[in-house]
C-alpha cells in the first residue's frame, strides 16, 4: 500500500499494491503496520472503511 500525500494537510490517498503472477493476483488494502507508521488513526481508518462496505450493498 502506497501512502500519497494531498495538497490538504494531513489528507493521504491509500492506494493498494497489487501482486499478480501467472496464478492470479492479490491486492493489498489494509496494512496496519503502514498505517500506524504514518500516525492515521486506526480506529477512524476502520469507520471510514465500515462505512465504504455499506454503501457498496
């Protein structure tokens, strides 16, 4: 996962890796580690993404 910075203080764009090879691919979404690293706060990450998988069904 790629952590982007905006031109809006503290606003990044996380835009996951993606992994493939001749079986297939895997994406990466969620890094808790990278997350924490750039000082996001976990448990707003984890509303926002609640809120993304609701609006999706």
């Amino acid at each position: 996962m790629k952590l982007i910075d905006t031109e809006l203080h503290g606003v990044k764009i996380l835009e996951p890796s993606v992994f493939g090879d001749h079986r297939g691919w895997f994406m990466e979404t969620y890094s808790d580690t990278k997350l924490k690293e750039a000082g996001m706060n976990e448990f707003l990450f984890k509303i926002i993404s609640l809120l993304q998988q609701q609006k999706e069904h």
